[in-house]
C-alpha cells in the first residue's frame, strides 16, 4: 500500500474478503433462526432451495463487499490539517475529520484478519458515536504509518532516519505488562455486575427465541411449564443459584482473559500504547492530554492482594453505540500496584496528585436515600404482609434488606469525598468498590451548584463538575465552601489558558 498519504487510496484488496464475510456474517445472524426452522421443517426437495439461498447470501456479501472496496478511498489534506474518507456505494458520504479532534488510534487484528496479513484501523473522535471511521485492511507498516500521521498532526511521509528511530522507541519495553496470574485475580475479585448483566442478556435471548421455536413446531408450553414446576424443589433451587455463580464466576475469567490477555503499556512518540486480547490483538494509541478523567478503583479482596483498576476516560458526546454512555470512550486497565498506578498517573498528569484540603458532606447524606430505598419499600411490604398470610414467613427478610441497606448508605457516606490541590480534584465515591476519579481544572467545561430550599438554613448544597468525559457530583457538602470552590476553579481556567484536549 502506497504510504503517501496525501494522494486518495483504497483499502488493500484482502478487504474484500473480510468485508464479505462480515457481511455474510451479519446476515447469517439476523437470519439464524429462521434457516433452523426451514431446515427442520422442509422436504428433502426444498433442501435444494435452501442451499440456493445460502449461496445467494455468500454471492451477494462478496459482491457488495468489492463494490464496498471500490468506492473506499481515504487521504490526508496537508493544507487542511484533516482526515478525509470517501465511502458509500450508492449514498456517498465523505467523512472529513480534524486531525486534532482525534482522541485515539485503534490497531486491531481479530481471526480472519489475523490469517490473511492484515490489520484494521479505528479512529475516534469527541464527537463520534462508537468509531469515526473504520479501516477494515491496511497492512502493518503502513496502518503504523497513519497512526503516526494522526496523532502527530503530520501529512509528510517520514524519512528512513525519522523512520528507525521511531522503530527504536516502539521497541521499548513496556513500563507496565499485567500476567495471566494478575488476570486471573482480577477475574476472581472484580466486574461481576458486566459479567451478569450479559449472563442476563443471554439468557433472555434463549428464552426469547425458545419460544419462537415453540411456537413453529406447535410445541404445548402447559406441558414443559408443568414439568419444570415440578421439578423445582428447594434443594433443586440452592443448586441452580449455586451453579449460576459457578457460570457467573466462568464467564467473568473468559471475559477477563479475552479482553486482556498480555495487556502491555508502552510509551510510543508521546503516546500511550496500549495492547491486549487473546484471540483479536487490540492496539490503541492514545494521547494523554486527551484524557479528561482519570480513575482507579479497589475493593476490599483487590486491597488485600495489593492490585486495583484504573480507566481512562475521554470525551464523548451523547450516547455511544447501543445507548451505552462513554462506553467506547473508556480505556480500562485492570490489575495494577500501586506502583504502576502511580507511573501511569504520572505520565497521564504530569506528576503525582495529593489531596491537600478534603471536604466532607452533611449527616443529612443519609436521609433521602434511607426514606425512599429502605422504609418506604420496607413499610409497603409489612403492611402487605399482615394482610396476606403467605407473605408473613419473608418478613424477616424485609428486615434483614433494611439493616443491610442502612449499613451501605452509611458506607457510601463515609466514603464520599472531594479533594482540592492546586492543579488536581479527586473525588472519592463507593461502597464496595472505593473509586478515586481525578480531573485538572482545565478540564472543567461548566458547574452547577443548586440548594434545595429547606437547607438554606443549614448552608447544605451540591456541586456538579461537568467535563467532556462526563460528570462529578458531590452532595450534600456545606454551601458556602462550594461556591469558594467554584469561584477558584473559574479563576484558574480563565488565567491558566490551557486547552481540554
């Protein structure tokens, strides 16, 4: 692939097979369950016209796919500083991207990719939903090539000299590589509430299309409903919650070790480079002054085996893919010390942040969660209860849920906390797992402070910081120290000068 970048040029031509067979892929997954049911259900001569269909599919996904890689071109305009990519095959769009709105490079090999020699390219913006634009097959030296093109602003290709000595410095050896033994810890103790959120969602996807495959054979549901009911025992139900936390507890270490398997961090041309996955290599390249919040957490398990998360946070705009707010945006790095936290924080911000003065909230923290989580709920089932005889028996349940709310509110109190320094916020929230999220006040891009009108009397408000990565709240802190705080922040963005991104 010709590395001058100024001239228009097409993808390599190994992505027409790898854009046919996302394609077939794609349509194979829509229609997955229809072609189960046609199987099942033809006759041996309309098995012909089955096989007809699906060779229909595979022509059509490799014949839009090179009309795809016909019409892909992409170049750098020196003069305009900017990104441009002409795509489409019968509504062209042309996606023009500055090169300083750039937040990250992304250099990925999955299977197929991986087989036939070539890599695929991701850029994201602050203002993209997902990726900005998608390069699908690009060889290695030049989709490295373009990666430096972007994130150093330059459109010129680099002479051999510029060229070995940046080979020289990717060839570093990372400051911070997380072992199988670390993922492994990290599987066991952490991301438990992703893990079961897509245990849920998979589990609904086979209930959901179970039932289509009943109603297409004419199955009774009365009958496997009943076989089922009686089947469920107590003893049967602690086993199958029993065996939902083994899954649970699988499903958390593949997620782990497919995500971040030999996860290295190296520093590249003023760049974190950052690499992992087992089965599809994922390389990003991320500059940090596009970081807007930088976080670490650690629950108590994590503390006791001297490891926490960090993640990196860019600015995002509206809702990513699905819905999923800043998910694309997020760069996490499970498994760290404390001492390679502290490198990476040094890298990101420049030097170690301290928390000089810390401020606390008012007792009154408490309230409104305890009325409206635990004894509203809690008094609507008592007084159920009384009235319905089969309650009575889980009464003590709804006790044991209000001890245990009051005991994680009063937790999330303590633990809720903003610190101020000169160049640093760091604001500290949890209950179980205690996050630290860090900002520079030039990354502030508005607050809000609001007070409820009964607490004027008491001096009680709220402070909300909002930045590009999203937002940091702090409630139920003492008024008059708010709007201190604010009134110095405002200061120093307007007498610092220095950019956000």
């Amino acid at each position: 692939m010709n590395n001058d970048f100024s001239k228009p040029q097409r993808e390599s031509a190994l992505g027409i097979i790898v854009m046919g067979v996302h394609m077939m892929l794609k349509i194979g997954k829509a229609t997955f369950f229809l072609f189960v049911i046609a199987f099942v259900k033809m006759s041996g001569t309309a098995f012909v016209y089955l096989m007809l269909g699906i060779s229909g599919i595979m022509v059509f996904s490799f014949l839009f796919a090179y009309l795809w890689y016909l019409k892909f071109t992409f170049f750098l305009d020196k003069e305009k500083q900017e990104f441009v990519v002409n795509k489409g095959i019968f509504n062209r769009d042309q996606v023009i991207i500055q090169l300083d709105k750039i937040q990250q490079v992304n250099i990925n090999q999955n299977i197929l990719q991986k087989i036939i020699g070539v890599y695929g390219l991701k850029i994201d913006t602050a203002g993209a939903h997902g990726e900005e634009v998608s390069i699908r097959a690009i060889d290695e030296t030049s989709a490295y090539n373009l990666k430096e093109h972007l994130l150093n602003r330059e459109t010129t290709t680099p002479t051999q000299g510029e060229f070995e000595q940046e080979s020289e410095k990717a060839a570093e050896p990372p400051f911070l590589r997380i072992s199988s033994l670390t993922l492994l810890k990290v599987g066991l103790t952490s991301n438990y509430g992703q893990s079961l959120a897509l245990l849920v969602a998979f589990f609904y996807t086979v209930i959901y299309e179970g039932r289509q495959l009943l109603d297409a054979f004419k199955i009774n549901k009365d009958e496997i409903q009943s076989t089922v009911t009686g089947m469920l025992t107590i003893v049967t139900v602690f086993i199958l919650i029993a065996c939902l936390l083994i899954v649970l507890l699988i499903v958390n270490l593949v997620r782990t070790f497919y995500k971040y398997f030999e996860l290295e961090i190296s520093e590249h041309s003023n760049t974190l480079l950052i690499s992992s996955g087992l089965i599809a290599k994922k390389n990003t390249l991320v500059s940090p002054n596009k970081v807007q919040i930088t976080k670490y957490s650690q629950n108590y398990f994590q503390k006791k085996l001297n490891m926490l998360n960090m993640s990196l946070k860019q600015a995002h705009f509206g809702q990513s893919k699905k819905g999923h707010e800043m998910q694309g945006n997020t760069l996490e790095i499970p498994g760290c010390n404390a001492g390679e936290r502290d490198e990476l924080l040094k890298m990101i911000l420049g030097k170690m942040p301290l928390k000089e003065k810390t401020f606390i909230p008012d007792w009154r923290f408490l309230n409104l969660p305890i009325f409206f989580k635990l004894i509203i709920p809690v008094s609507i089932f008592l007084i159920t209860a009384f009235n319905i005889p089969e309650l009575k028996p889980y009464m003590g349940v709804a006790i044991a849920y209000l001890i245990i709310g009051i005991f994680m509110i009063y937790i999330n109190y303590r633990k809720h906390r903003i610190s101020v320094s000169q160049d640093f916020i760091i604001k500290t929230s949890g209950i179980w797992d205690i996050a630290n999220e860090i900002i520079t006040p030039n990354k502030i891009q508005s607050i809000t402070t609001f007070q409820y009108p009964w607490h004027r009397g008491v001096d009680v408000g709220h402070l909300t910081l909002h930045t590009a990565a999203g937002q940091i709240h702090f409630k139920y802190g003492n008024y008059t120290e708010i709007k201190q705080l604010v009134n110095y922040w405002l200061y120093q963005v307007e007498n610092r000068n220095e950019n956000w991104m």
